[in-house]
C-alpha cells in the first residue's frame, strides 16, 4: 500500500510538472504575442509620426541657420567698428605725434635763439729729430770753453707747434703764427717723461690763441662769443679742447719718439754722439681736436633760464634738439647763491653743474683719455698702462674729469662780480679743490696723480688761476713724487754723474730698502728727499721690518719717520703726525710689545696722539665763520681722545696732562699745572 500511495505521489508530481510546463508555455506564447503587437503597434505609430519628426528636424535646421547667419552679421559689424576704431586712434595718435614734433621744433628754435656754439679746432704736429752734433744740454751761449766739456750731449730734441681755427678766429682776421715748443733731452726716456708738458704748452699757446681772438672781437666792438656767452663759457670750452688736444699730441708723440728711438740715426747717435749722419733726421706726427658747444646767451631772460632747469629731460629719441648745456645752468644759479652769501646752495648747485659736465664729457672723450681716466683707479693699472699714451695722459683725465675746470669756471663767474663774491667763489673753489685731493693718509686718485694734475692745470687755466695755484701747492706739500719730478731732482743733484737704476719704491720714495749683506740702506745718494716723502718711507721700512722680526730697527726707524716729519713741519703736534703716531703705537701694542720699556713708550706715543687731536679741534675752534659745524667737529674729535685713551689716564702722567687739556682746555689745564 505505501508502494502504490509512493506511486500515486509520483505520478500526481509529474502531472504538476505537466501542467506547470504547459502554463509556461502558454504564457511565454501570450507574452510574444503582446510583444509582437506592441511592435506592430509602434511601427504604426513610427510611420504615423514620421512626417512630423521630419518637419521638426527641418524646423529647428532652419533655426540655427537663421542664427549662424545673424551672428555672423554681428562678428562682421564688430570687426568692422573694431577696424574703424583702431584707423581713429592711429590717426589720432600720428596727429599728436606730430604736433608734439612740430611743438618740440618750435621750442628748439626758440631755445637755439637763446643759445650760441663755440667752435674750435685744435691743430698741431710733434717733430722728433736729432739736434746737430756737438749740441749740448743747457743754454750753450753762456757757457764757458770748460763748462761746455763738462756739459752732456743732447740726443733729441722735441719740437712741438699747434695752432687753432674757427669762426672767432676768421672774424678776428686770423690767427698768429704759433711759436713752436722745443725741448732737448740727454735721453729718449727724458723726453718721454717731458711730453705731456711740451704738446700741453703748444696746445694751451693755441687754446689762448682763440682766447685773445674772442676777446679782441669784444675789443672791436663786433660783440663775437664774449658778447653772446660771455668770455668765461669760452675760457672754459677753450681749456677742455686744449686738455684734450694735449692727449692728442702726447700720443702722437709717443709713436714719434718710438719712430725715432727706433731709426738707425738713433742707435749711432746712442753708441756714439756727434757721429756721422745724425743732424736732419727726424720724425714727425700730426695731432688735433675739434668741438662745437652750446652755451646760454648772456642777454637770455633769468626767468626762461629758471625754466630751462625746472624743464624736464628731452627723450632720448627725440631728434629736435641737443640737450640743454645744463653746466652753465646750475653754474648760473651758484653763482646768484654766492651773490647772497648762500654758500651751501652754491655748493649744491655747483656739484649738480659737475655731474652734468662729467656726463657730457664721459661721452665725448676719446679712447686714450677713457684709458687714462680708468688707470687713475688703482697703481695696479697704472702699472699696466706702463709709460703709454694712458699713463702720460693722467694729469689730462683727471682735469677733464668735470670738478676742477667747473670749479675754476665757478671761479670765474664770481671773480667776474667782484667784491665779496669774487672772494667767497675764490674760497670755495680752492676749498673744494682741497678737500678733492684730501689728506695724505687717504691717498685719494687726485692726490696720487697730484704731481700730474696739477702743471697740467697751470697750463690750461693758468698759472695764476686760483685752483691751479692751489693744485700745485697740494702737491708740493701732499702728493709722492711722481717719475718727472725724481728725474729732475736727479739731474739737479749731479747733472753728469752716472745714476744706476732705481727700484719702484726708491722712485717714489727716495729711500731704499734694506738690501742683502753688504749694502747699505737710506737715501739715494744725491738726492734730497722731502720731509713727508722721507717719513712716509721710513714707516713703510719700520712696518716691513716689524713683520721680519727687526723689532729694535723697526722702532728706530718709526722714532725718525715721526721726527722727520715734526721738524718738516715745525710742529710737534701737526696733524700730519697722526698717521705715524698710531702706527707706532700699534708696532708697541703688538709686533714691538716684547721691546724693553715698549709700554712706556706707547704710552708716550698716546699722550702725542692725543696733543695732535687737540690740535685738531682747536683749529676747528679757531676756523673763521665755522658756526656750529666747526664746534660740532671740535666736540667730537675730543670726545673720540677719550673714549680711546680715557680708561688709560691713571697709567701715564703724561697721558693724564694730554687728557687735561682735552676736558679743561689749554688755558685752564695751564693754570691748574702752574698752582700744582
């Protein structure tokens, strides 16, 4: 029974499966047929809205081709204003271009009414040539029989002639012949130092030429540059060209004189003097300088002057016109602040004149002048430059630099209005040239290159000219002693005597090192050497044996190079002690400390230390119209002795009055002394 049941459930299972299967079926066969409905369905329904899906897409196709269309109309338009505009502004910015072209011409030829040029040219030519055999150095017409033995042979003599041109000249019915320079020289190397002062001479003979032209028009009554600029902007065009004409000729000389020294007549003439063939031989060089410059005329209104300077600078493209000769500009309003006793803004004013001189001069000097100027920097280009045109030329460059020929045109333009104005222009040009070329300890370019500067100076503003006067003063009592002036003071010591060759420091110096065993060290023999050269080379030995270990001989020789120096000035607390004080007072703080009494004696070399200070502040004192700069100088210099030595005062009495003097003053620290 449970088998049939089993079975029965079996077979009523299958038929479920049946059934269940059929169903399937079934639905499977409805869901087709409502698919296939469906489709056919949206078939009709496609082919219904066909057309209008087709009318749609033509309609919104139509749109945007209406759109495209009308923007591109738009970006037309927009170009086209865009290209309408940019036509207006460039029209618009070329009719303002040229108006301001056009008003810029109006200006310059209202501004060259105002102004005149002055043209000069600066001819000339250096001849070196063999003088005749049996030519002797010296004035031979007043020479005895024994004094012409004894005399040394000339070996070549230098010739140099320039003269100028230019419409003052033409005007003043020309200029006079020149009177050559001529020069004889024992040595090629003589004459090689002496050419700077023979093309300057010729070259200031022709400059002065073109002065006395200017003037004799003035004299004429026809007016010439001295009626338009005025004979001091003349002077001053006329010193520069005759500055750089000298350049010139220096380097031209140089090539002549290498020509010369060169020649077979040369080399006979060396081994043998008076032979054969020397008298005729020669050779020649050509040299030369041209300018034109601007200046204001005199009669111009002071009011369009102020404007002028007040007045903007034209744009480097522009071509209208030259820039204003802004020297004379500010050198007119010093001059109007020194009328009133204004010396700080005649100072301003003049220092704005230098800067713009060195501008315009930086661009027209010639190359062998920017080398010269550039070798004024260091010794170590000077040592480059050797013996050429750069380092023969240095005197030319630093006077062409722009402060000493501004100053001395300064000079001129108060000297021109007399009274205390002519004196207070004299006071602060040489009071500039002084601080210019500064103390000896700071060796400044224009104190190194003094000796140079300043026969260059005397030659082209005048050996009376108060800054030429004041420069060779400056460098008698302050500057080395350059080549030139060793070689002379060698032939005035012994003119015939044979000399042997000198090391760099002996030229400079006049004082040998210590040499090996066997040779002596001091003086060249021969040659008296000035007081401050003298010091100045003893300390450098002192400073150089303190490194070696000499100490003993390094504190002689400090203790000489101060004395020296005191008796050269006559005054044991000059301020020009100072340098050789503190050296020797720091040699006896460090190198020199071991010495037996070596605090003592830096402490002595403190107390003179502070005696020259006080020496300083009273000059400050004492200096006339100093106000209250000079008593602000004096304060300071004595409040620095005793910041530095005030702590020291208990350990020297010496020191302690020094210091006294300091805090109390010379009258009271006397009279506190004489009650002690």
């Amino acid at each position: 029974a449970r088998e049939r049941r089993q079975a029965a459930r079996q077979v009523e299972r299958e038929e479920l499966k049946q059934i269940a299967a059929r169903r399937l079926k079934e639905e499977e066969a409805r869901k087709a047929e409502e698919a296939r409905a469906q489709a056919e369905a949206e078939a009709e329904r496609e082919a219904e809205l066909a057309p209008l899906r087709e009318a749609q897409r033509k309609e919104r196709e139509a749109k945007r081709a209406a759109a495209a269309a009308k923007a591109a109309e738009a970006r037309a338009k927009a170009e086209a204003e865009a290209k309408e505009k940019a036509r207006a502004e460039a029209e618009a910015r070329a009719k303002a271009k040229a108006e301001e072209e056009a008003r810029r011409r109006e200006e310059a030829k209202r501004v060259a009414a105002l102004q005149a040029t002055v043209s000069l040219a600066l001819e000339g030519a250096v001849e070196c040539r063999a003088p005749p055999p049996g030519t002797k150095m010296g004035n031979m017409n007043t020479m005895t029989d024994e004094d012409l033995e004894e005399a040394t042979d000339a070996l070549v003599e230098v010739v140099a002639t320039a003269r100028s041109s230019g419409p003052a000249i033409t005007a003043a019915g020309g200029a006079a012949d020149p009177s050559p320079v001529s020069e004889l020289f024992a040595t090629a190397e003589d004459a090689a130092l002496a050419l700077p002062d023979i093309c300057g001479r010729a070259s200031a003979a022709a400059a002065e030429s073109f002065m006395s032209a200017v003037r004799l028009q003035a004299l004429m009554g026809t007016g010439g540059l001295a009626g338009s600029v005025g004979e001091v902007a003349a002077a001053h065009v006329a010193r520069a060209a005759g500055a750089i004409a000298e350049a010139e000729g220096v380097a031209a000389a140089k090539d002549a004189l290498a020509a010369f020294e060169e020649s077979a007549v040369f080399g006979a003439r060396q081994a043998a003097l008076g032979g054969d063939g020397g008298e005729g031989a020669n050779t020649v060089a050509s040299f030369g300088w041209s300018t034109k410059a601007k200046d204001w005329r005199l009669d111009a209104e002071e009011d369009e002057l102020d404007r002028q300077l007040k007045a903007p600078p034209a744009p480097a493209s522009s071509s209208a016109s030259a820039p204003a000769p802004l020297t004379a500009l500010h050198l007119r309003a010093a001059v109007a602040h020194a009328r009133q006793g204004n010396r700080a803004q005649a100072t301003t004013q003049v220092e704005r004149a230098i800067a713009a001189e060195s501008a315009a001069v930086a661009k027209a000097l010639p190359p062998m002048l920017r080398a010269a100027a550039g070798a004024t920097a260091s010794e170590a280009a000077m040592a480059a430059a050797g013996a050429g045109a750069a380092a023969a030329n240095v005197g030319a460059a630093l006077l062409l630099e722009g402060p000493v020929l501004v100053w001395a045109r300064f000079a001129d333009l108060c000297e021109a209005e007399g009274g205390d104005t002519a004196a207070l222009g004299r006071s602060m040009a040489t009071g500039a040239v002084d601080g210019l070329v500064g103390p000896v300890n700071q060796q400044t370019r224009y104190l190194r290159h003094a000796r140079a500067l300043a026969p260059c100076a005397a030659r082209h503003l005048g050996a009376d000219h108060p800054v030429a006067q004041k420069l060779t003063s400056l460098a008698e009592e302050r500057a080395p002693p350059d080549a030139l002036e060793l070689r002379r003071r060698e032939v005035a010591a012994a003119p015939s005597a044979p000399r042997r060759e000198k090391s760099f420091e002996e030229q400079m110096a006049g004082w040998s090192k210590f040499k090996a065993a066997g040779k002596e060290a001091g003086p060249v023999a021969g040659v008296e050497v000035p007081g401050p050269e003298l010091a100045w080379a003893k300390r450098n030995t002192a400073q150089q044996l303190a490194k070696t270990g000499q100490l003993a001989q390094a504190s002689l020789l400090f203790e000489e190079a101060i004395s020296v120096k005191a008796e050269h000035h006559r005054d044991e607390r000059h301020p020009a002690l100072l340098e050789d004080l503190l050296a020797m007072e720091a040699f006896y703080d460090a190198d020199g400390a071991a010495l037996d009494g070596a605090r003592e004696r830096r402490l002595e070399a403190s107390s003179r230390v502070v005696r020259c200070l006080e020496a300083v502040a009273q000059a400050a004192d004492a200096r006339p119209r100093g106000g209250v700069a000079a008593k602000v100088e004096a304060a300071v210099v004595r409040g620095a002795a005793l910041l530095r030595y005030g702590a020291a005062m208990a350990e020297s009495e010496e020191l302690e009055d020094s210091l006294t003097v300091i805090v109390m003053g010379q009258d009271r620290a006397g009279a506190l002394g004489a009650e002690a």
